[in-house]
C-alpha cells in the first residue's frame, strides 16, 4: 500500500518534533520517514530549505541519516527560495564539499563560543564593549586567525573547516563572528567592503567596524575609507552599508571558484560558477517588476 500524502497537520506536527533531542524519537522519526519513502523525502527537503533555522537544520540532519541527501541540489533549493539565512546557507555551503559533515558539532562549537562569551560579558556592556569580549573568545582563547600564508586554500572558506583548522579569510572568518554574536544577542551586520570583508556594529552615536581578519581589530568609518582608498578604489558611503545574506553567500562562492582555479580544480571552480550563476539568475527573476 502506498503511503498516503502528508497533510498539513501532519507536517505541523513532524516539523515540531524534528529538533527533539530523544533518541526514542529520533529513531522513530527515522522510521517514519523511511516508511514515508518520497513523501518523507520531499517533506524534509522542502523544511530545510524553509525559514524556520532549526527546523531546517534538523531536517538536514534527517536527509543525511536517511541517505536521502543531495547537498548540491540541497543547497541550489535553498538558493531559490529566497529564505536567505546566514547560518543555514553556510552550513549547505559547506556541505557542498563535505556531505558528512557533522551539523550538530558545528552548531554546539558555535554554541560553546557564546557561552563563554556571556560569561565573561561586562553587565550593560557597550556593543563594542561586547565586541572586545567576542574578540577575546575566539582570537585570544580558542585562537581563531587569518590564513596570510596560504589565502586562497578553498578550505579557508567552509565554517567547519575555519572551526577545525582555527584559521580562515575574512569572509569566513566575518561569518563565525556573526554566528557567535547572534547567539550573544550582539546584533551585527555582514559589510562586504571593496576588497575585503568586515562586521559592521552600528550603534546611534555611529557605526563601528570589526575586522575578524585581524583578530577582531576595531575601526571607525575613516579607518574603513582609508583602507579602500589603499586598495585604489574610490570609497562610497554606500560601502559601509550591511551587505545581504544572499550577497555574502554568493561572495563566498565567487571566491571558491577563484580559489579552486588556483589549485587545478576545474571540477570544483564550474559547480561554485554554476552556484554564483544561480544566485544572479535568482535574484534577476524576482528583482524584476
């Protein structure tokens, strides 16, 4: 007998089960699912690539188990929803290269990050206050750095790889930051610079810059000009603006097909082409009236 289709009920009360940390439950789920065959399939791919962050993860976690996992078209799905979220989208980035990748362990590094961070967090702290006690945390104690000897290593780029390794780029490195200050309630923003990328604090009295590149080096406006300026680029207010998750991805991508033109991969460099070519075509499609 062929399983009868999910119903919107029923969906509702799988999603809400999904991040249920009992074994019992997840192996009956697991059972389910199979059970389920490509109606469990097209349920837990269609929740992963929704909004909701922990949903998706657990389902992701789901499609792993089950061997129903396609992290290439994983990720393509998500790049046309248009439910661009940071942390999701760099975990299915990073998926792309490495299917087995543990989620959960990413998720509770990140997690063990900001709870040290929150114990050492000053009462009423300043938002560049919260900034220094970040910097303190992954630079100083767990030693996070930017990889100046060998940059364009694709490795520098994937969050599991930058947590595993302890060194990244700015781009990546901009990521964990903003990962680790969502979970500290520190709201701060992705600023792709010309020529770099930094995490924008933007306080009322003014913004202020972090370069996670530069274990967490403070800078102020002028200090983010003079450094475009150095780059011969002509700076524009419009620089020190937040960037958009689905820029910041696609940036990442942009530069892992430079990275693995560099090291021979012509392989790896046409699938994150195909990546950068999809966020543009998926944007123009939906940018247009």
């Amino acid at each position: 007998m062929e399983p009868r289709p999910l119903t919107p009920a029923a969906k509702e009360a799988l999603t809400a089960l999904l991040d249920d940390e009992s074994g019992t439950v997840r192996q009956s789920l697991l059972a389910h699912f199979a059970q389920l065959g490509d109606e469990g399939r097209s349920f837990l791919q269609e929740t992963a690539r929704g909004p909701n962050r922990v949903a998706a993860l657990a389902a992701t976690w789901f499609l792993r188990e089950l061997k129903f996992s396609d992290p290439v078209a994983e990720f393509r799905g998500f790049i046309q929803s248009l439910n661009y979220e940071l942390e999701t989208g760099a975990l299915l980035l990073a998926r792309t290269v490495n299917p087995a990748l543990d989620v959960a362990a990413v998720c509770a590094q990140l997690d063990a990050f900001a709870a040290r961070a929150r114990k050492l967090m000053p009462k009423a702290a300043t938002m560049r206050a919260q900034a220094r006690v970040i910097n303190r945390v992954l630079f100083e104690e767990f030693g996070l750095r930017g990889n100046h000897e060998n940059y364009t290593d694709p490795r520098n780029s994937f969050v599991d790889q930058v947590l595993e390794r302890r060194v990244g780029i700015p781009i990546s490195l901009s990521i964990v930051y903003l990962l680790v200050a969502q979970r500290v309630g520190l709201e701060l923003e992705p600023v792709g610079v010309p020529g770099h990328f930094l995490v924008g604090g933007y306080e009322p009295e003014g913004p202020f810059f972090i370069d996670p590149f530069n274990s967490g080096l403070l800078l102020a406006p002028d200090d983010v000009f003079a450094r475009i300026r150095s780059l011969h680029h002509t700076p524009q207010l419009a620089d020190l603006a937040p960037t958009p998750v689905r820029e910041v991805l696609c940036r990442a991508c942009r530069n892992l097909v430079n990275h693995y033109a560099a090291a021979d991969d012509a392989a790896h460099a046409k699938l994150f082409a195909d990546f950068v070519a999809e966020f543009e075509a998926t944007y123009e499609r939906h940018a247009s009236p």
